[in-house]
C-alpha cells in the first residue's frame, strides 16, 4: 500500500469484487484497507445491496468477511434501506406491458 494517501472519509461499495484480481486478492485489499482505516480512526462508508450474512459468499472469504464487519461495526452504525431504488424511481410498477421489441 505504498503510496497510499487516506483520505478523510472513504466510501465505496461492495458487491461483487470485479477487479481484474482473483476475489481472494480482492478480499485482502479490502481487509487491508479496512483495518488501516480502524487503526487510524478514519471514517468509512460501505454500500453494497447484500446483506451483512452474505459478505462471505461476495468475498469467497468467510473469515475475512467477518474480520472487516468486525472493525467497521465496532465504532459504526449499520443501516438497512427499504423501499425502490432511487436509480428505477422512474420505472413503470406494472411490468406486464411489453414492448414492440419484447413482442417480436
């Protein structure tokens, strides 16, 4: 992590890690910076449209998984968000209507 400049307040979001690396790689890369980020009293904001159970399974890493949940929740506050996605706030409710291309 040379070169590494933390910054005051780090989000991303985990969902399925597509990095180029294999997912394990990925797995201690956000390890790494998770807990550089606890030691050092960072804040950080996680996003992800998984539940908290099923960080295991997105990072192939189960014990890795619970080592970050551990160091981001034991000074932070977890929020679960109901409702539509704010990205499909226009989308139609009723998709039972198709398209002239669905139809062909």
């Amino acid at each position: 992590m040379a070169g590494f400049t933390p910054a005051t307040l780090l989000s991303f979001a985990v969902n399925q890690p597509e990095c180029g690396k294999s997912p394990a790689d990925a797995a201690n890369v956000l390890f790494r910076v998770v807990s550089i980020r606890h030691l050092k009293r960072r804040s950080t904001i996680v996003t992800t449209n998984k539940p908290l159970a099923a960080l295991g399974q997105v990072l192939h890493d189960a014990d890795l998984a619970e080592a970050i949940l551990d160091r981001l929740l034991e000074r932070g506050t977890h929020y679960v968000l109901r409702g539509r996605s704010y990205r499909t706030r226009n989308f139609k409710e009723d998709l039972s209507q198709t398209t002239e291309l669905d139809a062909a």
